[in-house]
C-alpha cells in the first residue's frame, strides 16, 4: 500500500471514529434532556378553566399521560374521548391524565361544555408550546402527547392524534 492510500483509509477512520463518538454524546445527551424536561414540566403551575391554579408537581410520582391540544385542532378534538376514556379506565391503577391546552381560556371553557372530559385540564396558553418543545415536540405541532413513567422518566411521545389502543400499548413499555 502506497502512502497516498495510507492516508486516504487513516482519514476515513478517523472521520468514522468522530462520528461514532458525536453519535454516542447524542444518544447521550437526550437522556439527560429528558430528565430535565420532566423537571421543567412538574415546576409548572398554570390556570384552570375554572380560574383555579393547577400545579403540575402534584402529578410527580405516578404515571402520567400529558396531552397537548388545543380546541381549533381537529385531531386534538377527536381524540379527547379516547384519552378520557384511559383516564376513566386506568385511574384506579395509579395513571393520570392532564390536557394543557394551548388556546385561550374562553376557548377551552367553551369546548369543556360541550365536550367534558373527566381528567384534570391546564390552560398552557403559547407558554405550554415551549414547554412541548422541551418535552420532545420539536415542531411545535398539535396534538403532542408524552408519557412519564413514576420515576418521572419519558417513555413514549407522539406526534399526532393518539387512540386509546396506543395508550394501552404505552402502559407497559417493552424493555
């Protein structure tokens, strides 16, 4: 082998070896995103529809599904029932539901009236779009649902309108 060759495969392998070692700090680095978005999340306190304060640290320690939607979203609509009715099947086994919805509090008071769903809702407002980018949602598109496991841990995200299969499926993460 000439040293023009020689050069030529040392370059690749090093060019391959920074890749590989830029490609573990980013498999690296989400885990540690993550557990920082889940504190970010639970440090939240946001408006009720009923005017009240809804502090998100109080659904730390149990799983927990987080819906973001707001009430000019079609999917976000439509998959209200689907995510109550996890809510109402899967309380008594310890998971929680919250909706924030990112829209006006008028809005939102407006579709629970004619839509009510018996899990707790926060009103987010432009402030919870943030908070979804934190939590994984990049686009900052709706609907955007996160699962957390007890540990505060994310294990699934979804970008899109979810069913109530998809959250039994989430229940029980394969390892």
């Amino acid at each position: 082998m000439n040293r023009r060759h020689f050069l030529l495969y040392a370059g690749a392998a090093g060019t391959a070896a920074l890749g590989g070692a830029g490609l573990a700090w980013w498999r690296l680095r989400p885990a540690a995103a993550a557990a920082d978005a889940a504190a970010t999340l639970f440090a939240q306190t946001f408006e009720a529809p009923d005017g009240s304060r809804v502090a998100l640290r109080q659904f730390a320690g149990r799983p927990l599904v987080v819906n973001f939607w707001a009430t000019w979203c079609p999917p976000c609509v439509k998959e209200m029932p689907e995510l109550d009715r996890f809510h109402r099947s899967h309380r008594t086994q310890g998971w929680q539901v919250l909706g924030l919805a990112i829209d006006r509090p008028e809005a939102v008071r407006e579709f629970l009236a004619k839509i009510p769903v018996s899990f707790p809702i926060a009103i987010a407002g432009f402030a919870g779009t943030e908070l979804g980018k934190t939590l994984g949602n990049t686009a900052g598109a709706l609907p955007f649902t996160v699962a957390l496991n007890a540990a505060g841990e994310i294990t699934h995200r979804k970008l899109g309108e979810t069913s109530y299969d998809e959250l039994l499926s989430w229940m029980h993460p394969t390892a």
